[in-house]
C-alpha cells in the first residue's frame, strides 16, 4: 500500500493541551530521526533518544510504544508529504523539462524539510523493507521510479532530452546526486533549496563546460 495520510488537522477549537501534546510528540519525533540520522537505526536505542531529548526512557513510552513506531511515522510522515508535492507535478502535465525542474526542486524542498528522515531513508530502507510494517517503502520506490522514469521518456520522446540518453542510467545519475545532498545540506545556509536546485539544474540541463 503507498503511504497512509496521516496529517494532524489543526482545528481553531483544538484544546491547548492537545495542541502541546501534539507539538512535543512533534519535538520528540525530530530528536529521534537526527539521532536514527547519525547512529544509525540498529545502534539506536529508546534509551539514547531519550538522553537526546532530555527525558527518562519510561517518559518516551508515554508517547510511543517502541522506536519502531517513531521511525515508521517519521518516514511516512516525509513520503506523505513528498508525495503530495510530487503529485500537485504531474497533475500539472507540464512540458517533460518543466516536469523535470519541478520534480528536482520539490526534492530538495522535501530535503530542507526532512533532512534527517531523507538520512534514514536512504541508509536504512533498503534493509526495512524486508520487515512488514516498512513494506510501504518498496511501494514508495517503486512509483519514484515510474515517476522520474516516465518523465525524462516523455522528453526523448519530444526531443527535449537527447535520443542517446540510457535512460534507467540518466535516471539513477539524477535520483542519487540530488538526494545525497541530505548528508551536506543545513537548513539556513547560504543557499535557499530552491537556489540549490537551479544550480542543480543548470548543471544538469546544460553542462558545466563553457560552450563554444
């Protein structure tokens, strides 16, 4: 199954106790995905992303029942939201390179957004998948693959992309320089995401080398 909406809505009549309740679990979710970040998911215990946090273990468990569920609902929060930004692309059916920029600058929007779940996403699915509560990553790969995949086709097709692109390699070439910015990126740096992805573009789209 793709990833399950789960987005929290804020109501004006949301009680204020709830309204904190729902913004520490957020806090606690940040800490435990830059802890799963730089650990690394088996070396992570509830224990240290309770010393991360500042509280006992046995206070973490008030919130959630193991750092399964943590790391579950940081991943499918990130997918849900990559998704509904990759969506909001191709409902556009823009031109093939339009699709293209907009898919690259959404990313690293999703990489300034969740830095850290982009970390584990990329070091740790290829092992969580194999558990069943984490079967929705390979449903997540699989139409990130038809998306990118499709969308530089379209382009061979119209000649907007040359003819001689190996394709599935064009693919993995895009997919890996730009999602390995998450082990670089800072959010607040000297560059905007959106700054980023032009740069990335243009390197991309038209070469680094001074045309003659």
């Amino acid at each position: 199954m793709p990833p399950t909406k789960k987005k929290h809505q804020v109501t004006a009549t949301e009680p204020p106790a709830a309204a904190a309740a729902r913004d520490r679990r957020r806090e606690l979710l940040d800490t435990a995905a830059e802890v799963f970040a730089e650990q690394g998911y088996n070396a992570t215990t509830v224990r240290k992303i309770a010393d991360h946090a500042g509280m006992l273990a046995g206070s973490l468990y008030y919130h959630f029942d193991s750092k399964e569920s943590m790391l579950e609902e940081i991943l499918r929060t990130f997918l849900d939201e990559l998704w509904d930004g990759y969506d909001t692309v191709m409902e556009a059916e823009s031109g093939p390179r339009e699709t293209l920029e907009a898919l690259v600058t959404e990313s690293f929007r999703e990489i300034d957004r969740h830095r850290a779940a982009v970390a584990i996403y990329q070091k740790e699915s290829r092992h969580l998948v194999a558990q069943e509560r984490f079967a929705f990553l390979a449903e997540s790969q699989r139409k990130f693959e038809k998306t990118w995949l499709s969308t530089l086709e379209r382009g061979v097709a119209a000649e907007v992309f040359r003819a001689d692109l190996d394709i599935r390699l064009t693919y993995r070439f895009v997919r890996d320089t730009v999602w390995v910015a998450a082990s670089w990126y800072r959010p607040g740096g000297q560059h905007s995401p959106k700054e980023i992805a032009r740069q990335y573009l243009s390197m991309v789209l038209d070469g680094i080398a001074v045309r003659e």
